[in-house]
C-alpha cells in the first residue's frame, strides 16, 4: 500500500482540482487536493492511493547520479573495492 | 538521460549499487556492531528484493520495523471492521491491503465471502462513488495506514461534507510513525543503532517528526527514499556520522522531502482529527498519543461510537507460536519462528506479517532467507 510512485502530469482539469497521469505507461486520475502547490504539465509528482502527495526536482535526482558517477570513477581509479 | 530513466532506472544502477556497497563495506570496518532499524515495511522489501543485506559487512544489520500498517493493526480493530460489515445495513469500505488479515474469525474476504457487503478500494476517493450508488445504504470507510495514507482520509471527509454526502461514517484507525518507535527504543528489547526513515511519511510530515528522536536517544536518522541506491545512501550516511560520532537528522531523498513536510496535508489532518489519548498496536501494546480519531466537529460520523454496542471486547489471541509481535518490536526475524514456511504461507498466512505485501515474514517468504546475522 504505502510505496509512492513517480507519476507524469498529462493533463489537468483546474474545476475538479484533478489531473491524469502515467506511471510508466498506465494512465490514471488523480486528486491534487493534497498538493501545496498547483503542479504544471510535464511535472513529476509523487502518487500514493489516488492522490499526488508531492513535486519530484529533477535536478535533485540529477545531482544524486552525479554522486555516484563520481563515487564509481574513484573506485576505477583506485583500483579498490569492487567486489 | 530521459525522464523515464531519471525516475525508475537510474536509481537501480547495479554498477552504482555495488560501488556504493563497497564504500560502505570499506567505511565501516573497524566500527563494531551497527544494527540500523528500517522503520517501514516498503524498506523491508526493498532490501530483501534487491538483497541489499547480501552487499553489507558483517558488522552492518538491518532490523525490521513496525512500519507495516496492517501488521500492526490489532485483532479487536479487524474484529470491529467485520461486525460492521455484517450489519444489514452496512456497506464497509477499505483499501485493498485489508482483504485477508485475519480477524479473530476469520479475514473480511471471509465475511465477504458469507454474504456481508465488504468493497475493497484503489483510493479513499472511491467510497464517494459507492456512497452515491447505495443511497439507502449505510456506507462505512475503515480507514487504515501511517501517515502517508492519513491525510487521503481527510481529503474524503472533506469531499465528502462539501458534496452533501449523508450516508458515509468512518472508522478511524490512523496510527503514527515517531510515538511507535520511540515505544520500541524505550523497551530493552531492540538493540538499535541508527534509524532509516521511510521518504513517504516524510513527504508529508517533513523530515521534523524524528528530531525528538535523534535528539533523546542519540541516534543518526536518515530518512531515504526506497530505490536501492537511496537506501544505501542511507546506510553510508549512517556510517559517516558513526564514523564521526555523531547523531543527526538528514534528508536522503531530497528531491521530494524537505524537514517542514506538505503544509496543505498537514493542515487537513489538523482540521479533521485529534489525537487519541492511547491506541493498542498489535506486538507493541498500548502507546500513547499514537493515532488519531475524528475531530470533535466530525464527531457525527464516527462509526466507532454509533455502532459501539454491536463490537465485542474480547479478541481471541494470536496464534501461541506467531513471533510477529516480536518481529514488529525488532527482537526477532520471520526465521526465528516456528511456523515461518510450514505452515505459515502467504496463502495460508497465520499472523499478519504474513498477511500483508509489506510484512516482514512476507517478504523472507517471497525474496528468501538467507540472513547474516
Ligand atoms: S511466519 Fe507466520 S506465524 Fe510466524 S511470525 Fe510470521 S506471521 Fe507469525
């Protein structure tokens, strides 16, 4: 029940406060009433039980990967670690 | 790197899980013993489904928490959810994890089964729509979960109100994330090092709800998201600050937690429910202040008071073998039991643990078992 799952904005329909999403390829309606902000088209949110919860930043995801690019390059580097 | 890899793909690089474990490995030696307590049953099958606890040291242990709401949900609440569903006049109305749990007889499959009218729903949302199409019915939301699901319930109440909907009640059985654990570090049963908070709850509440914690027992949190490489981000956090002597609150996963949580959500719940002096957890017993009931404004729609003469006080006892309420308390592993695999099976599950997708017994069954203790 509880995992929340990356959800693209397709559409939204502002009188109901209502959007449609696609989680990897399915389609579904979900409330914005829990959404501090109003999301816009394209957007990434979080889904959980019919609701979006929140906004995902990309760049954050981006700047996580980054990190381990980096973490990984080290570890060649250095020869070490890789098991 | 397309969207579709930034949000599903790039966070289960197995190039990057195995440079992350390694660090991990190398950081710790020397460190003794690190028992880091997942609190959410969702981590639990992350790290067994992607054996996360094969890729740690010896020293590194991961000890499962109570954070699965239908493990901890008590016989006498299920008990109360069928008695209603087999009024005549009922419709009961909950979310799909309830179907099998087992009540002291028998699941709400069973009564559904038997002819009581029991809907098992996606969304809370969709109680509106069957409320709509049994206007002579008596519909009931049973409404379980942590904090990710409480402020869904809200959202119906409030939808609910505005649309003129006057024949669905509730029956609240909302439960709460930081009085749970703490209840756990209290007791001398869990030996736990450090915590990793679920990213969901978080979302939510903000990363704020563990700074007590942190604060009273000197433990590192981090709360993670549930890809593989989030939790090891947390692991490898934890070990820092261990390294370092330290114990903070951190955020992992921040591309959608921030320490101050949804504002919008939090200010529904405020307005919907209070909090319950106390509420009996399966496993845990009694903890004060740890879940929450309907606000007085909305004391009118509270099945748990109108139907209260037909709930029987006596919940007949889990099985005497079932290890769950241990499990839920970090002191024992689904191994430990008796039971675990013969007879105990998902298809045949003896305690809730083995009932629910996000119980622990479930997912040693489902992703095996092997465990370096
Ligand atoms: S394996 Fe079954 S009987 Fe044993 S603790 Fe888990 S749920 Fe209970």
């Amino acid at each position: 029940m509880c995992l929340s799952i990356p959800s693209k904005i397709v559409s939204i329909d502002k009188e109901h406060n209502r959007a449609q999403v696609d989680t990897m390829g399915v389609g579904r309606e979900v409330s914005l009433d829990l959404m501090p902000e109003p999301p816009q088209i394209g957007d990434y949110v979080l889904i959980h039980i019919g609701f979006a919860m929140n906004k995902i930043d990309e760049a954050d995801a981006l700047e996580s990967i980054k990190l381990f690019e980096e973490l990984l390059a080290a570890q060649d580097e250095s020869g070490q670690g890789l098991p | 790197m397309t969207a579709e890899e930034l949000h599903f793909r790039a966070f289960r690089n197995p190039e990057h899980i195995r440079a992350l474990a390694a660090l991990i490995a190398q950081q710790a030696q020397g460190l003794g013993p690190v028992r880091i307590m997942e609190v959410c049953g969702g981590h639990t099958h992350a790290i067994m489904q992607h054996g996360l606890h094969t890729l740690m040291p010896e020293n590194i242990q991961f000890i499962h928490g109570p954070g699965c709401p239908v493990c901890v949900m008590p016989k006498a609440r299920i008990d109360q959810a069928i008695a209603l569903a087999k009024e005549p006049e009922v419709v009961l109305v909950t979310l799909g994890d309830m179907i099998k749990v087992p009540g002291s007889d028998g699941s709400l499959a069973d009564a559904r089964a038997q002819g009581a009218a029991v809907h098992f729903v996606y969304s809370p949302l969709d109680a509106l729509a069957i409320a709509a199409k049994h206007p002579d019915k008596q519909v009931v939301f049973f409404a379980i979960g942590f904090e990710t699901t409480t402020p869904m319930s809200a959202a119906l109440i409030e939808s609910a109100q505005r649309a003129g909907v006057s024949n669905l009640l509730f029956h609240i059985n909302h439960v709460t994330v930081p009085e749970a654990v703490s209840a756990i570090l209290d007791s001398d049963d869990a030996q736990i090092d450090a915590l990793i908070g679920p990213s969901h709850v978080s979302v939510i509440t903000g990363a704020q709800i563990y700074q007590p914690l942190v604060d009273r027992f000197q433990l590192p949190v981090v709360v993670s998201g549930f890809e593989p490489l989030d939790i090891l981000e947390g692991v490898h956090r934890i070990i820092t600050q261990k390294r370092a002597g330290e114990a903070k609150l951190s955020i992992q996963y921040t591309r959608s937690v921030t320490y101050e949580g949804n504002p919008t959500a939090q200010a529904l719940i405020a307005r919907t429910f209070k909090k319950r002096e106390s509420f009996e957890w399966r496993g845990l017993g009694a903890i004060a202040q740890s879940a929450w009931q309907l606000a007085d404004r909305y004391s009118h729609l509270d099945a748990e008071t109108i139907y209260a003469d037909r709930f029987e006080a006596n919940p007949r006892e889990d099985h005497q073998a079932c290890l769950c309420g241990t499990i839920l308390r970090g002191a024992a592993k689904p191994t430990d039991c008796p039971l675990f695999k013969h007879p105990c099976t998902p298809q045949n599950p003896i305690g809730s643990c083995m009932v629910s997708s996000e119980g622990a017994c479930a997912a040693y069954y489902r992703y095996g078992q092997e465990v370096r203790l």
